[in-house]
C-alpha cells in the first residue's frame, strides 16, 4: 500500500520540475502589472491638473486602492499591488506635506538612488546582487563566487542595474528642480518597467554564462571516489605488498 503512494506522488511532482520557467513579462506582473504600475501616477497627474493637488493625491491613493481590491478578486499575485500601494501612498503623503505636485515623484528619485549606491557597493565588496539575489532565491549556494568569469558576469548584470537606477536618478531629479511635473510622470513611466526590462536581459545573460561553465568546470573535475571504490584500492595496494617484499 505504500509503495503505489510513493510511486504516485513521484509521478505528481514530476509536472513541476518540468514547469517553463517564467518570462520576464511575467515576473514584472504581465500586460497588467505593466498597466497597474502605471495608472496611478496617470491618475494623479490629470486630476491634479483639473481639480488641484490635495484631489490628485486622493485620486492616486484610490486608483491604488482599487487596482488591490481587483487583483484580491481576480486571485492574481498581490506582492506587486501591495508593494504599489505602499509606494503610491507614501509618494502622495510626501506631496501633501510638500504641498506641491512634484513632491509625488520625490521618494522614487531618493529611492533609485539609494539603489544605485547598493548595486555597486555589491560590486566593490565581489558581492554583486544580481548573483547575490538570483543564487539565493534558487538555493544555488556559493560556488558561483569562486568562479572567476561567474563572478564577472554577474557584476556586468548588475552594474547594468545600477546604471538604471543612476540614469533614473538623474534624469528624474534635473526635471523635479525644473518644476516639469507632467515630463516628470511620463519620465516614471518611460524610465520604469521598460528599463528594468533591459536590466533584466543582462541578469539572464549573466545566469546562463555562469551555468554554463560551473556545469562544464563540474564535468571536467575528476569524479569523487566512493568508500568502496577507496576500500578497494586499499585492499589492492596493501595486497601487492609482501609480494614486493619477497623480491
């Protein structure tokens, strides 16, 4: 009775090893995620250009609102609304106690900053994120950091990361002081996931090069004996002994 069990949940568990790995569209939420993230700082924008700032914050703050309640009753992934929820709400709070419209973009210029300075403080201290994150997540361990061409690639992925994050500081941060709030919105929006996309490609990139040659390192490095391959070339050294004794 238990080996037919064992035999059917080995049989279960097979479909999910064989399970494709996600896209990069489908790690940043799909079509929708794409819209989702967008909407808010839409809303805000026209709102706070029709009827004023303290209605944008709102409008943003309840398009946030909305766009969670619709992914709870759609079932869909919640940690990006969640996370967008956060973000829209705390970049409205900012606004209203700056009392300008502008002030809705100021956390995400800091916040790109302080990204940028993580990304390559990663790198200074041969630490890279972008190997640092992707080999934990997929319980890899450390082997990728004794390799040398490894541990480049993942430096190259993820200062291409940290060059996102600096180019959106920069450009964001010279519209803020230019008072461009609708340049500033659509700078968000431009600078956003299709970036990120790029900077994705290269963490791929960076990923498959490093599979590629710790698999080729492993299959040239002699195979481990095994205790009975060891035991047996004991018995055979310690065997030929006195023979070499009488000679």
């Amino acid at each position: 009775m238990t080996e037919p069990a064992g035999g059917e949940q080995k049989k279960t568990g097979e479909p999910d090893e064989d399970k494709p790995q996600p896209t990069l569209l489908e790690q940043m939420g799909g079509l929708s995620g794409l819209f989702y993230s967008s909407l808010p700082v839409i809303v805000f924008v026209i709102a706070n250009a029709i009827f004023g700032l303290t209605v944008g914050i709102w409008a943003a703050v309840g398009s946030a609102v909305a766009i969670t309640v619709l992914r709870v009753v759609r079932k869909e992934p919640l940690q990006p609304a969640i996370s967008g929820f956060f973000g829209v709400a705390i970049a409205a709070f900012i606004a209203y106690r700056t009392g300008s419209a502008k002030g809705f973009f100021l956390f995400g210029i800091w916040t790109s900053l302080v990204y940028f300075g993580v990304f390559v403080l990663s790198i200074v201290v041969r630490w890279p994120l972008a190997g640092v994150v992707w080999n934990a997540l997929n319980g890899s361990g450390q082997a990728w950091r004794k390799d040398k061409k490894s541990l480049v690639a993942y430096s190259i992925a993820t200062g291409a990361m940290a060059l996102i994050f600096g180019a959106r500081f920069i450009v964001q941060r010279w519209l803020y002081d230019e008072d461009s709030t609708g340049w500033l919105a659509f700078a968000k929006i431009a600078m956003g996931y299709p970036l990120y996309a790029l900077g994705l490609l290269t963490v791929v990139w960076a990923v498959r090069r490093s599979d590629k040659h710790l698999k080729a390192l492993a299959e040239e490095a002699p195979a481990e004996e095994t205790d009975e391959e060891a035991e047996a070339r004991l018995r055979a050294k310690y065997a030929q002994a006195p023979v070499t004794e009488n000679q």
